[in-house]
C-alpha cells in the first residue's frame, strides 16, 4: 500500500513533465512560425513582384508586334565578306567555275595579268567562255549570276581583293575584313601583306 502513494507521485511528476514538454514544443512551434513568416512574406512578395514584371513584359512586346515597322529605304547591298586571295601554282593553282552567293562580287586586280603566268579570271556571258584582262588596281564588278573561274596558274604570284555585297545579312558569315592583315600592297616593287 506504501507503494502506490509514490506510484501516483511517479505518474504526477510524468504528467507534469510531459505537460511541460507539451508547451515547450507549443512554444518552439510559435517561435518557429514567427521566424518563417517574414520570409514567407518576403516570398509571396517577390512571387507577386514576378508575376507582375511578366505580365508588363508581354504587354510590351505584345505592343512591338502591334506597331509597324517602320519604312526604311533600301540602301542597297552592304559589304557582307571582304578578303584577300592569293593563287600560285604550288598554293591555289586555279578556282572552276562557279556561281557567288552573295548579290554583287567586286574583284579588284592586286597584281597585273602580265606579272605571272596563266591567273586569268574568266567569266561566262555572250554565249562563252571569256578571259577578263586586267591590270593591277582594275576592279571586276559582277553578279552572282556570273559563272566565273580563275585559269590554272603556271608561274608567278597572282592576288586579288575579292568583295561580297548583298542587301540579307548572313548566318556565320565570316568577317575576316574586320582583321588588320587583309590588305596587299606593293611595297617598293615587292609583295608585302600588311
């Protein structure tokens, strides 16, 4: 009988401490809750503040693909590809026959006719084929509908400054006239590559 007064102790004493580990955890919950909600706040804000940017985005290119675009004069073909080429029989001894692909090709002589053997532009027109003599600093200008070719080279070095226009701007086009070693010049009486 002794036993049972520290029985109904021993489980007081457990409800007591379980009651205190009840509102312990009640409290820690709170604090837990008041620590997250400024940061769900912050959240919720920066939710809505998305949204809200989204929706002004597609209003305004919504109002770009309403405005027309506006008339602009055609200026004709711009300088697509610039480069200098340089044949020799051992390097590049000729080029068949081909088309361009861009609108307008400008082939500017760097060298004359007469300082290498064979090098001739060529071009197809009046029903065949016809050599284009020229002399250093002559400019060629063609369509791309021109089939042209450049004769087998047999002595000497030949070089030209080939131009590409055409009014489309190309995918991957290459831009090597943006790099400053694209120009040939004689320099007292030699080739030089400046």
């Amino acid at each position: 009988a002794g036993d049972r007064p520290g029985a109904a102790a021993r489980l007081a004493a457990a409800r007591r401490l379980a009651e205190t580990a009840s509102a312990f955890e009640q409290k820690e919950e709170e604090r837990r809750q008041q620590r997250e909600e400024p940061q769900q706040q912050q959240r919720k804000e920066k939710q809505q503040q998305h949204v809200e940017e989204t929706q002004q985005q597609q209003q305004q290119q919504q109002q770009e693909e309403e405005e027309p675009e506006p008339e602009v004069e055609d200026a004709g073909p711009t300088l697509q590809e610039m480069f200098v080429r340089r044949y020799s029989a051992e390097t590049r001894p000729w080029i068949a026959f081909h088309p361009d692909a861009y609108e307008v090709t400008v082939n500017v002589a760097l060298s004359d006719d007469a300082s290498h053997e064979g090098g001739r532009l060529l071009g197809v027109f009046g029903g065949a084929v016809q050599p284009l003599l020229r002399a250093e600093g002559d400019a060629t200008v063609h369509s791309c509908r021109l089939l042209h070719a450049v004769s087998a080279m047999t002595g000497g070095t030949r070089y030209a400054l080939i131009l590409f226009f055409d009014r489309r701007a190309r995918a991957g086009r290459r831009t090597r006239w943006s790099t400053p070693a694209a120009v040939v010049s004689k320099v007292e009486g030699r080739d030089a590559i400046l």
